[in-house]
C-alpha cells in the first residue's frame, strides 16, 4: 500500500491558497511519493500550470487526488498535455469539482495515455452527453478500466441509440460506477439495452437512483442474458420496492452463477449458493468414494495376477478417466 502526502495536514495549513512558489516546493516530493492528494488547494490559474509541467516528466507518482479544488474546463485543459506524456499515473481522482462538459476533453487527451486505468469524476456536473461522449472515448483507451459518475445529472441522455450502441461495443471497462445520478426508468432501460450486449463490464453500480419497477425489470433481463458481470447494485433507499421481485431474481440467481455480489439481494444469492454447494457436495462425495474403491480394486487385481488376458489396456486408461470426470465435480 503506497504512502500518500496529504496536503490537507496540519503540516500543510488546510484551506490555503497556495501560491507558485509553495507548489513547486510541495511537487517536489513527487519525485519520491507515488500517492499525492491535493484537497481544497486552488489549484487553477498558476498552480495549474506548475503541477502540469512537473506531472509531464514525473516518474515517481501513481495516484493523484484533486478533489474539492474548484477545478473547471479551463483549467484542465492546462493539465492536458501532462496526461498525454506521463508514464506512470495509474490513477485520478477529480471528484468534486467543476469540470462539466470538459470531462469529453479530458477523455480525448487521455488516449495517448498507455497507464492511466481508473477515473473519478463523481459529482462534476455531467451530463447525459457526457456520459455518451466517455463511453465512446474510454473504447478508445485500451489501458481504461474503471469510471465513476456518481452524483451527477444523468437524467438528459443524448442521442437514446448511440449510448446503448456505445455500451454494447465497449471492450476496455470493466467497471462502471453510477450512484445517485437522477437515472430513471427511460436511463435504466437504454443502458441495460447495451449491458445485454456487453462482454467485458463486471462490477456495476446503479444504487440510489429515481428508477421504479420498469427499471429493475431491465436489470432482470440483463443476468438472464449476460454472464460476466459479477457484481450488481441496484439498493434503493426504500428497500421495501424490491419485496415483490424477490421471486423473479430467486429464478434468475439459481441460473446465474457468475454472479458473486448483489445488492440488495445479497442475502438471497447467498443462501442459493449454499444450497447450491450442499447439493453438489453429496454429488463429490459419492464419486470419490467410487473413484476410490475403483482404484483400490485394480490395484488388488494387479498385485494378486488376476486381470485377464488383454484388459490391461483398457483397464490402465479407467483410473485417468475416473479422475477427469471427478475432478469436475469438485467444489
């Protein structure tokens, strides 16, 4: 776990306005911290331009936190040039701020990027255009992994097909987090159209979003068809709305065993599962104690002389044949 410098510590007076004479001093450390977070710093203007041209040939930093800065499209675009030339930057967290409609800008410049695999954007103004313009950018970042949206206005998407068509085609994220951005049941339904398709998403957050009964009807029909995504949230603050569903995803789990989180029926999927494994523990049982009795007994007929003539053939072949069949059975 890599050591990170908080500028928000009493060592760094909390809240200041850093002047370009301290940012340099404080980026200096970047050359031996890989986890830098920068809170309430204001970094626009100057300081902007000093982080950029130190990120540009830093070697050292992985994970860069510039939350609650009161960033906007303008001043990213100054950190632009960094992003396409650094080598190291695994992560960026932007959360909390005012980017808005630069958050397209920021994925174009990010597809020179060959490290960076994870993107926090929660909370920063966006809007269903967007979300239609980064999930067409990351397909083109093949090191892209993870991208969080949460609590922002995805209640407007733009052009209804290509968002689902963008879903449907994206190869490169895996993980995809969207809580409490106002997604009804119109968003819920155009982006289970694309989970449907998809073959690379895992671990999805959908939880606190205004959407109803339509809306989690989709997800039904999502785990029905798709079987790569292992992780599902869908939890709503009024947990009473999923009590009439229970019975459609008790069916829909007893198929879906690639499924390994799900909220909120968490508890249902597990008890499943147990039943599950106790049902093929019996099954286990029983074929290896029929491996093993086969085992032993061709071994007795072997050492006493008692095999006919010719069976040694297909009888040396029955034990590897028993254990690949066991085998399978294995929980």
């Amino acid at each position: 776990m890599c050591k990170k410098i908080n500028m928000d510590s009493p060592r760094c007076s909390k809240r200041r306005k850093c002047s370009t004479t301290h940012m340099a001093e404080i980026i200096r450390v970047m050359n031996c911290m890989p986890c830098l977070e920068f809170h309430h710093d204001d970094l626009n203007g100057d300081n902007m331009t000093v982080l950029a041209r130190e990120l540009t040939t830093n070697t050292m930093v992985r994970e860069l936190d510039l939350s609650y800065n009161d960033i906007c499209s303008t001043d990213l675009e100054i950190l632009f040039p960094a992003l396409e030339t650094n080598t190291t930057l695994e992560r960026l967290d932007l959360s909390i701020n005012f980017i808005g409609r630069g958050a397209d800008s920021l994925m174009i410049s990010l597809r020179k990027n060959t490290t960076l695999h994870t993107l926090n954007l929660t909370n920063n103004l966006i809007s269903g255009y967007g979300l239609s313009c980064l999930l067409r950018l990351t397909n083109q970042c093949p090191t892209f992994k993870r991208l969080y949206l949460g609590y922002n206005m995805i209640n407007d998407l733009f052009d209804i097909n290509d968002i689902s068509k963008d879903i449907a085609n994206n190869t490169t994220l895996t993980s995809l987090y969207i809580p409490s951005a106002k997604l009804g049941d119109r968003e819920i339904n155009i982006i289970c159209n694309g989970l449907k398709l998809n073959t690379t998403l895992k671990y999805l957050d959908f939880s606190h979003n205004p959407f109803s009964y339509s809306g989690i009807e989709s997800f039904a029909e999502v785990l029905v068809v798709n079987k790569t995504i292992t992780s599902l949230d869908i939890q709503k603050a009024n947990k009473n709305i999923m009590i009439p569903y229970i019975p459609l995803f008790t069916d829909i789990l007893r198929e879906n065993l690639t499924l390994q989180y799900f909220l909120p029926f968490e508890y249902l999927r597990r008890g499943l599962l147990n039943r599950y494994i106790k049902r093929n523990r019996v099954r286990y049982l029983c074929l290896r104690s029929l491996f093993l009795w086969c085992v032993s007994r061709i071994t007795t007929l072997w050492h006493v002389n008692e095999l006919p003539k010719g069976s040694y053939a297909k009888l040396r072949t029955l034990p590897a044949y028993l254990k690949c069949h066991f085998s399978s059975f294995v929980i």
